[in-house]
C-alpha cells in the first residue's frame, strides 16, 4: 500500500471509532520514517491526516517539519502544534509570516512555548503591531506599550529567558500538553490543559528596594482569620535564586514569564516596580482563586494592580476576597463602600477596629454596626 493511502487508512480508522482505533493510533506510531516521509511528500494528503500525524507525533522534529510545511496543513493544527513544538519548529512557523497574521493564535501558543526564543517572540509582536493585527494575548495593552520602550531585538537575551523558564512545572505543563493531544479522540475539542501548580509557594518577603508596608507588622499581608499563609517548601537557596534570575529580566521577559511560569513566580512579578510587569501579571489567566486570595490583602501590591483586581467580578464573588480587599487600604474608596455591604456583621465590626484602612471606611463600617443594633 503507498504510505499516503496507508496514513488515510489509519486516519479512517480512527475518525470512525472503531474497536481499532487505538490500535490504528498505536500503528502510526510504529511506522518506520521513509513511510512517514512518503505520506507527507504527497500533496494531495487531506488536512485531517496531516493534524492526525501532528498529534500522534508531536514528539517527532522531522515529521513535525514536514506537517507545518504542508501545504494542505489546517490552521487549527499549527495552532496545536505551536504550543509544543521544539525550537526549530518555531522558527519556521514564525517565518511563515502571511500565516500567522492571518491566524494570530498560533503566535498565542507560541507565546506559550518554553522551546520559541524571545528574540522570535518580539520579532512577531513588532510586526503584528505594524499589521494592527491584534494577538489576542492577556494584558496586550501592556505589551503595546512595553515593545515601546523596548528597544532592538536582542537575541542574546534568548539564553537568558530559556534558563529562566525551563523549569520542572513547565516542563511538566509541556509534557501534559503534548500528551492531552496524543490521546484527544478527534471530536473532542482541543482546549489544552493547565498544570496545577497548587502546590508551589507565593513569595511573601520583601522584594530588593521594597519600602516598608505601613501596618503590616513585618508581612505585606494581611491574612485573615482563619486564613494560613502559603508553605514556602522550596529550599531557601533555590528561591533566592530564582528571585534573582525573574527581577533582573527585561520587562518583555517577565510579562511572558508570568504566562510561563508557576504561582512562586507569578507572586514576585505581580510586585513588580514596573507597572506594566505588574498589570500583566494579575491579567495572567494562571491566576487562580487562592492567588487572588493572597493578592487582595497584599498592601505591598501597586493601586492599580489592586483596583483591577477589585473589579473582576470571578474573584470578587469570593468572600474572602471581598474581605481581604476591605481591609487593604489599597482598594478604591468607592469599591471598598460597595464590598462592605456584604460582609458578615462580625468582619464589619473588625474593620471597624481596623487602623490601617482610611478613616472614612471605619466610621462607615461603625454606622452599619448601629443600624444593625
């Protein structure tokens, strides 16, 4: 059988759900590369046959090549492809300008790929500002303005970022993805999976050139009651280290790092001296609750970071996070009013003792108190 029918015949297979499917899957797998070869030399090979040899083979350069240079390749494939693909698979779905700007989520998964070089990242967001093509990316408004300010392409910043970033949980979160499409049946939608990172600590010390937090009595939060603070298990040294790396990087790199990387690292940036590190970082969609937890009662975070966050409705159904923000004299006067209103009378009355919030919200916290009585 010529190897373009046999791949169609595989294809079939396990498009239909037949008791072989698995087994059609597992057979691709094992066919020798001159037959691999030969399928994708054929120009005639349906776009469905070439996403099934991107998914099954994700972990082979040479096929992966030869997929995203087909020219009957789905966009939906490169899409796929782009968040997993090695370094020099990157490279030429980058080169493919006309094809990315006409579907920019491949520069999204890109984005997220340990294996794309920054220098390629900013390269792409450069052109697509220059198209006016919008990405789509989390906290573009912060982008546009850090490639401002930016300056040329450096690539020998690429080595820089890749150390940074080639760490175990994105390594896990590559390996998980590219598993998740191995075994996708073909109907299934291909909404790539996040790694639980819950078990990674959240910086809680002081950052270089931090000034004290007024009331915070040593800590930068404050937890409320019941509440632990996150258990910091990584060793000491590693996390000096890591701090070290993440604060010294360009603004760029730190806005894709807090796509990248895990909660320990998304809690540094998040307290970034530069505003934009720091908005991108809390527009991340890593953000989980419990982060949005510890970040609402952070009076070292920046007015903005916490008025955004006072104003996202998905955390702010929390009511811890309602509290939290109560409390952190950071929040707008006007949101802090509003929050109130739907804390127990218990919390009232703790704000109402509080002496590091605005004085105008303890006297209100105070009348509430009375009318209730």
């Amino acid at each position: 059988v010529p190897p373009g029918d046999l791949t169609v015949a595989l294809y079939l297979v396990w498009v239909d759900g037949w008791e072989f499917a698995d087994r059609a899957g597992n057979t691709l797998l094992g066919l020798p590369a001159p037959v691999l070869d030969g399928a994708l030399a054929d120009r005639t090979l349906p776009a469905g046959v070439i996403d099934f040899l991107g998914r099954k083979l994700a972990r082979n350069e040479q096929v992966l090549e030869q997929v995203v240079r087909h020219l009957n390749v789905d966009d939906e494939t490169l899409v796929g492809i782009a968040r997993v693909c090695p370094e020099g698979i990157c490279d030429v779905l980058a080169a493919n300008e006309t094809r990315w700007l006409a579907k920019p989520t491949i520069v999204a998964s890109l984005y997220q790929n340990r294996h794309c070089r920054m220098s390629v990242i900013h390269r792409m967001l450069e052109l697509a500002e220059r198209q006016g093509v919008d990405l789509g990316l989390p906290a573009m408004e912060e982008i546009r303005a850090a490639l401002a300010e930016s300056g040329p392409v450096d690539e020998s910043r690429d080595a820089v970022f890749k150390a940074v970033n080639t760490t175990d949980h994105v390594v896990a979160a590559e390996a998980a993805v590219i598993d998740f499409l191995a075994e996708a049946e073909v109907d299934d939608a291909l909404e790539l999976p996040e790694v639980d990172d819950s078990n990674a600590p959240m910086f809680d010390g002081p950052l270089p050139g931090d000034e004290p937090v007024e009331g915070a009595e040593g800590s930068d939060s404050a937890e409320p009651d019941g509440e632990q603070k996150p258990t910091q298990d990584t060793p000491p040294a590693s996390r000096e280290r890591r701090l070290t790396q993440l604060m010294t990087m360009r603004p760029l790199e730190k806005m894709r790092s807090a796509m990248l990387g895990d909660r320990y690292d998304r809690s540094i940036l998040i307290r970034d001296s530069n505003k934009l590190v720091a908005m991108a970082t809390i527009k991340s969609p890593k953000i989980r609750d419990d982060e949005a937890v510890a970040y609402a009662a952070n009076r070292s975070l920046s007015y903005d970071v916490v008025a955004y966050l006072s104003n996202r409705r998905d955390w702010v159904k929390l009511y811890t996070v309602k509290f939290n923000l109560v409390m952190n004299p950071k929040t707008p006067m006007s949101r802090s009013m509003t929050l109130l209103a739907h804390l127990s009378q218990s919390d009232i009355q703790k704000v109402a003792r509080s002496k590091n919030i605005p004085s105008a919200l303890a006297t209100a916290a105070k009348r509430k108190l009375q009318n209730r009585n």
